[in-house]
C-alpha cells in the first residue's frame, strides 16, 4: 500500500502541474481547451491528498516491534 500511496502522489502532482500549465496557456491564448485542462487540477490535488494519505497509514516500518 506504500508503494501505491507514492504512486498516487506522483500521479495527483504530475496532473496539477499539467493542468495549470496547461491550462492557463490554452487559455492566454483564447482557445476554449482551458477548461477542461483547468479541470485537471482538483483531480490532481485529490490524488495528491490520496497519495499522502497513503503513505502516512502505511509505512514501510509497519513491521517493526513497537519500542519500549
């Protein structure tokens, strides 16, 4: 589960990058695409959200004994 938490972060950072850059040149450009690549950045930063979430639940020391 580790391992699919940082996949889905690098995924959720890769599509709000993209949708931004994106986005905002499709749109000072006047072309009517902005939207659906602006579209892509709440996705990104629940996959982001997700991804962390992951990764904090499940780390790869979970099979440790608790120190006492």
């Amino acid at each position: 589960m580790h391992r699919l938490g940082v996949i889905t972060t690098l995924l959720g950072l890769i599509l709000s990058i993209v949708g931004l850059i994106v986005g905002f040149w499709e749109m000072l450009h006047g072309n009517d695409n902005a939207q659906y690549w602006l579209s892509l950045v709440p996705l990104g930063f629940v996959g982001l959200f997700v991804g962390v979430t992951l990764t904090q639940l499940y780390n790869k020391q979970e099979g440790r004994k608790p120190e006492q």
